[in-house]
C-alpha cells in the first residue's frame, strides 16, 4: 500500500523532507513519526496513520516533497497477519481453534468489543478536514471533533493532529515515538552555527533545509516589495537605568532591551496604523490588521528564524520578556510549533548583542515594515549650560514598503519609538 503526504497546514503545498524515523522493515503502530519534514522554516513530525511493516521509502533526505505525493510504501498488519494465518499447518490449525476441557471458546458480542476498544470515535459530522487528514484520524482512532483546528472556519490540519497526539501523550496516553522525539532534539541541539566539519573551505555543502526556505523568502521579499531605509538614533540613558533597577525584581526572566524595544513599537504601531498592514496584490487593497503580532528575527543553529509574540499589545513587559524568551529559546532547540512561526504583522530584529551600528534589514513578506536594533554605544552630549554627559545611544535601522509607507510616515513611526523608548516607564509594564 501506498502512503501519500497529507495536507500540513493551511497554504501549505510542499515540504522538505528533514529526515525519515523509519526504514524498510520497520514494524510502525499507529501514531509513531514516520519522518521529520520542514515547512516554513518549522519541522514537523508526520505521524503513522497505519499499523503495519514499511516496505520502501520513495523520497530521499532534502528533497522536496508535495501533498498527495507517494512517500512510502508499506504492508499493512492486517494483511501481514492474514498471510501468517495462511502459512500456519492446517492439523495446527484445527488443533489450535477446538475447544478443550481447559480452554472455552468466548465469542465477545460486538456491544462488549465496541466497549473493549482501547480508542473510541465519536462521528465528525461537520469537522472540516481535509480527506488523508480524516483518514489518519480513523488510522489514529481520534475523534477530529476533539482536535482543535487552526485552519480557515477551524478547519483540522495534519500539524493540529500532530499537537493533538502530543498533548495527548503527555496527559498520559499511549506513546509510540517517545525516543524519535528525543531525537528531533537532539538532531537540532548537535548542529551548531559554525559546526568546522560540515563548513570547510574548499567544499561544497548542499543548499537545503532552513538554508533554503530563508533564501526563498528573502527573494521573494526583495522581488516584489521596493524597499526603503530609514535610520535614526535613540538616548536610551533611561531606559537603561530602568532595566537595571528591575533585573533583580523579576529574576524569573531574561530582562533584556528587546522587550522595551517591542513594547515601543506596539505603542507607535497603534499611532500608525499604515505600518502595521500588508498589501493584497490581488485585490487591490491595503489591510490594516486590528491585532499586533511581532515576529522576532532569531539566529540559530539552522538560520535565521522569526517566532511569532501574538497579541503583544495584550502583554506587559514582563509578560512580553517571558514570551520572547520562551520563543528563541524553542527555536534554538528545534521545537517551535508551527503557529509560532505565522501571522506577524510586523518584525523586529536586533544585531546590537553581536555587534553593528545599524543594519539593511530585509522585511518579513508580506509586512511592511521591520525595525532593526545597533548595538548599544556612549556618546558625549553638551547641555544648554555647556556641561557634557555621556549618554547611551542606540540607532534604530528600518526598511519600509514604499508601495505603502512614505518617507514622511516613516520618519513619523520612528519618532513615536523613540518617544516611547526615551520616555520608558518604571513598572507602569501594564499594556
């Protein structure tokens, strides 16, 4: 039997294939990951739909992969079985079935066996779903009433069944792909930025993976959006003393400048509500979005990778440190939820941890906008009585859709952060 792709999530038409959990002679039950593909710059596990032994895979590590494509092919347990009851002796056979003085033949009535079943299914009238979806939930035995949906009208995608079965799992149900699991960490954790055996001068590497889909996007980005710059400069003396004076009050969290800088921005969004849009091309309109969900641009092993803070307007400072925190951090282990990587509407990317003034950056398609973070620097600042200070200074680097934003709104939205960032509260951190 044949195993296709299934639909993966909402638009999504293709992945690569990271790397298979199973070879040819492999005994899968259902619910066990059969491969790890990548989407969006997010992996994600294809669960067994099937119990039965894999026959042959079809596809090979870093190829593309479509929906509905054949992946694999596999024999499923029932006909395994079937051909092992057919090779048994027929005198063992008889022997075996007829009923003994010790041994009774019980015919369970279909209303126990119905009770007896380890997974029970509950109709999915009006679930909508895509039709290999509601196969590998009947494979699953999963109810798709059950399963939260995150597609168009709640519609049940493959990465929902696969966030419904982890969950799941970690309530106490049955667990097939515990140590695959532990693999895709530890796949992830091994790969570091700069690994000397895999980039060696003189060789050549394959150009695959996240590599790949960051280098697309970027494309796309430069092909259909005119960018424009915008640079501007920020005393942050303030917002330094700030950060400090609230370290030690919430050590529960990472407090660093990037919080501040997204709560800045949130504030000059709302003010601006033209940056905090995206163009449809295909109707000829301009979207004004009526939520904030700020991509935040993350270096890892793998590439440079955006995690999605929803509703951070909804977040207090300290709320919106914990966010930022939780979401690299997934990234740099390999274990973002697909959600995490879709729907900002603006994004914020800071080199002044590594180092750099200011940057180009390139904006997230289909935004407008992105703002980009320097590095933080001492300048010398004479006062009106002519005494000098030194004061932290920090650049605030943007790129902008010309389609959409102008000069003069640019240079509105950039003075509306800084008035926000050199005007910081002390834990007013409400929203």
């Amino acid at each position: 039997m044949d195993f296709q792709l299934p639909e993966l999530g909402e638009g999504i038409y293709e992945a690569e294939l990271v790397e298979w959990r199973v070879k040819p002679g492999d005994q899968v039950q259902p619910g066990q990951s059969l491969a790890e593909v990548l989407t969006d710059k997010a992996t994600m596990d294809v669960p067994s739909p099937f119990a039965g032994q894999i026959d042959k895979l079809h596809v090979d590590p870093g190829n593309e992969m479509k929906v509905g494509q054949v992946v694999l092919s596999y024999t499923s347990e029932a006909v395994i079985e079937s051909a092992a009851d057919d090779a048994v002796d027929p005198d063992t056979e008889v022997e075996r079935i007829q009923p003994t003085e010790s041994h009774e033949v019980v015919q369970r009535s279909p209303e126990k066996a119905e009770t007896e079943t380890p997974h029970h299914v509950t109709a999915t009238t009006g679930v909508q779903a895509a039709p290999a979806v509601r196969r590998m939930a009947r494979g699953l035995a999963i109810d798709l009433a059950a399963v939260p949906g995150s597609g168009p009208d709640g519609r049940v995608l493959i990465n929902d069944m696969t966030e419904f079965i982890r969950s799941s799992r970690h309530t106490g149900a049955r667990s097939h792909d515990g140590p695959a699991r532990e693999a895709r960490t530890r796949v992830h954790a091994d790969q570091k930025p700069d690994a000397p055996e895999e980039l060696k001068p003189g060789t050549r590497v394959k150009f695959r993976g996240v590599r790949r889909k960051i280098a697309r996007h970027m494309v796309e980005a430069k092909q259909k959006i005119p960018h424009f710059g915008y640079v501007d400069q920020c005393d942050v003396t303030q917002l330094v003393q700030v950060r400090e004076s609230l370290k030690d009050s919430y050590p529960e969290v990472k407090l660093t400048f990037l919080p501040f800088m997204v709560q800045a921005a949130v504030a000059a969004l709302k003010e601006y509500p033209l940056v905090n849009s995206r163009l449809d091309e295909r109707a000829n309109e301009i979207v004004l979005h009526d939520h904030y969900h700020i991509g935040i641009a993350t270096d890892t092993p793998l590439g440079l990778i955006v995690p999605v803070v929803r509703h951070a307007d909804h977040k207090n400072l300290i709320d919106l440190a914990g966010e930022i925190q939780r979401l690299t951090s997934a990234a740099r282990s390999g274990m973002l939820a697909a959600g995490d990587l879709r729907g900002s509407t603006f994004t914020v990317t800071s080199i002044g941890s590594i180092g750099g003034l200011f940057t180009t950056p390139i904006i997230n398609h289909p935004e407008v906008g992105i703002m980009g973070i320097g590095k933080r620097f001492t300048q010398p600042s004479i006062d009106v009585a002519g005494n000098v200070h030194a004061r932290d200074m920090v650049y605030l680097s943007y790129s902008f859709d010309h389609r959409v934003v102008d000069g003069a709104i640019a240079a509105r939205f950039s003075n509306a952060v800084i008035q926000q960032l050199e005007n910081p509260t002390h834990p007013s951190l409400a929203t």
